[in-house]
C-alpha cells in the first residue's frame, strides 16, 4: 500500500540530487571541510583566540599551504603535462604502424561475420553457397576500422564543466566552512531546537549529531592518511624506475586518489604515457603504470576501504556499491562525497527505529 508512493519520493530525491548537483556538491565539500577543520579551531579556542578568528585563520592556514604547494610544482607540472599529447601521438603512430602490415582483428571479425552471414543467407534459400569474391574479401579485409568512440571525451568534459563550476563556487565553499566553523555548537544547538519539546528526543539528536561528527573525522582522518601512503609510496617507486618529475608524480597520485578507483586510473595512464615518451619502451611504461596501479590497490583501495568500513562499522561491499550508485548520480564529484554520506546515513538509520533493518544492512 505504501511501497508505491515510497518508490515515488524516492525516485523524486535522485532526481533532485542529479538536477540539483552543483548546488549539492559545493554545500557538501563546505560541510565536510568545516568538520576537518573543527578539531583545530577548537583547539585555537582554547588557546583564548575568539572562534571567529580562530576559523578565519585556520582557513588561511589552509588555503595558503594549498596555494604554496601549487606554487612550488607549477613549473614541473606544466612542464609534465606539455609532454602528454606528444606521448599520446607517438604511441598512436606506432600502434598504427604496427598494424599496418595486416588486417586488425577487427577486421578479420568483421570478414568472418560476413561470411557467416552470407552462408546462412544460402542455407536458407537452398542454393549452393556462394562465397565472395576475393577483390570484395580484400576491399573488407582493407575497410577502414569504425570512427573511435568519443564516450570518454564526452564524459570528461561533462565532468570538467562540473569541475570548473565548483572550482567558481570555492568562494561559497569558504564562506560555507567559514560560518559553520565560526558558530560551533551554536548551530548544532539550532538542529536540536528542530526535533521537538521532547528531552529524551533532543538527547538522541545530540548523541546523533557527535557521532556523525566522529564518523566523518574519522573518514577524513583514514582518506587523508591513506592518501600520504600513496604519494610516498608513487614517489619511491617512480624515483627507484628513474622516472622524470617523481615528487610532482607522488604528490598528483595523492591528490587524485581522494577519487577512489578513477584516480589512480587516470594517474597510471599519464604516467605509463610519459614513461613511453621518456624511455621510448612499451615495457618501460606498462612497468611504471603497473608500479602505480600496484601502490595504489596496496595503500590506497585496499587499505582506504578496510579502513573506512572498519571505522565507520559499514559493510565494504555495501560501501564499494555506494560508490557505484554516487558515482553514476554525480560523476567523480559523488565518488570522493560517496562514502561520508554512507557512513552519516548508517547513524542516521541506527538512531531512528523505523530505519534500523536499513542500518543493519549497511552495517558489517
């Protein structure tokens, strides 16, 4: 009786999610960056600096440490980045060249599908079967292989539009963290107002309220830690496979790997391209990608998602399918914002009694 219009609300929630993303994802980064950020303004608190100051300067801190360390690799990263679309034409043209000599195996698939084709066209008329000609087995053989599909520059240019549109928002980010760090329990105190006169209602609201407040801490503890591991460890083994630009190699796989699964992708395709254009070797470069993808799935997915299952009590498959559905709903942006909103959702869904079979299934 009630499944229907529950489906409706919730297919009407996905739809505002999906329709509403760039006013959603900036409010979410804000939120999150507030809830990074508190542990240290509290403590510039008691330090008796006032909590407005307090978060204007820990933003500052941040914002300029950031600025600095963009800054400092410039130059090596334009100049990393400039070698790229010339790694790309070279391994083109030699792929190319390679299967100059012969059809591709597309091709030949191609050729015997219309063989096929043609014997079952005269088994079915009765007559004899008629094979090609060979001028027309040569013209199929010799027809050019299909235009390449262009799924993956569309999709990343939906996603660069997406990108650049939070990247303007960054002021409304700041001033977002800006306000929640500098009104502190003040606001959560507003939240509590929310649930009623009830004493016993306001006191699960609160308990709900610190623990997504350390659930998120400790996902952004366990991101940021395993992200550290991944800068070393790219650093490290790209230094020991005298690849150029290591430190700015280390420090992209890092910053990148705050996108699970797609970033360390994206990183071992740059890399492997600019280890061709360095070494000149198809074995060199599959040797640096896999020496990427390799530090990555050991410190990174592996360990990332262990970790954030273990501290926010979610069950890893049900957290690698949350990435899944975020991923698909809001592009890069829902796989970095997938797993904090799992993790809320699993204290939300314990909290409220009517929600505890849907906790129970997020839950380990």
């Amino acid at each position: 009786m009630y499944r229907a219009p529950a489906l409706l609300a919730l297919i009407a929630l996905i739809a505002a999610l999906y329709l509403a993303r760039a006013f959603f994802i900036p409010l979410l980064i804000g939120i999150l960056a507030s809830y990074a950020l508190c542990p240290a303004v509290d403590w510039l608190v008691k330090c008796r600096v006032p909590r407005a100051a307090a978060a204007a300067l820990v933003l500052a801190a941040v914002v300029g440490g950031f600025s600095w360390i963009a800054f400092s690799l410039s130059d090596d990263a334009a100049a990393m980045v400039e070698k790229l679309p010339e790694a790309a034409r070279k391994l083109r043209q030699e792929l190319s060249a390679a299967r100059a000599g012969g059809p591709t195996p597309l091709q030949n698939m191609q050729a015997a599908a219309n063989e096929l084709e043609g014997a079952a066209a005269d088994a079915a008329g009765g007559g004899k079967p008629h094979p090609l000609p060979i001028a027309a087995r040569k013209a199929t053989l010799a027809a050019p292989a299909p235009a390449p599909a262009t799924w993956m520059s569309d999709y990343m240019l939906a996603q660069s539009g997406l990108l650049m549109t939070v990247a303007a928002q960054a002021p409304i980010v700041l001033l977002l963290a800006f306000f929640l760090l500098a009104a502190g329990e003040h606001f959560r105190r507003k939240l509590v107002q929310l649930v009623g006169p009830s004493l016993a209602a306001k006191k699960d609201a609160v308990r709900m309220l610190e623990e997504i407040d350390t659930q998120i801490q400790r996902y952004l503890f366990s991101t940021v830690l395993s992200n550290a591991l991944v800068a070393a460890g790219t650093w490290l083994a790209f230094e020991a496979l005298g690849v150029g630009q290591a430190p700015v190699w280390g420090v992209a796989a890092g910053v990148l790997h705050f996108i699970p699964y797609l970033g360390p992708v994206a990183i071992a395709l740059a890399s492997g391209l600019a280890a061709y254009l360095q070494f000149g070797s198809l074995l060199s470069a599959a040797a640096v990608a896999g020496a990427s993808l390799a530090v990555a799935g050991a410190a990174g997915l592996l360990f990332t998602t262990w970790l954030q299952s273990r501290f926010a009590s979610v069950n890893a498959a049900v957290l690698f399918i949350a990435l899944l559905f975020f991923g698909w709903l809001w592009g890069i942006w829902g796989l970095l914002l997938g797993a904090p909103l799992v993790a809320i959702a699993k204290v939300v869904c314990d909290r409220v009694e009517s929600l505890h079979p849907v906790g129970a299934l997020l839950g380990r």
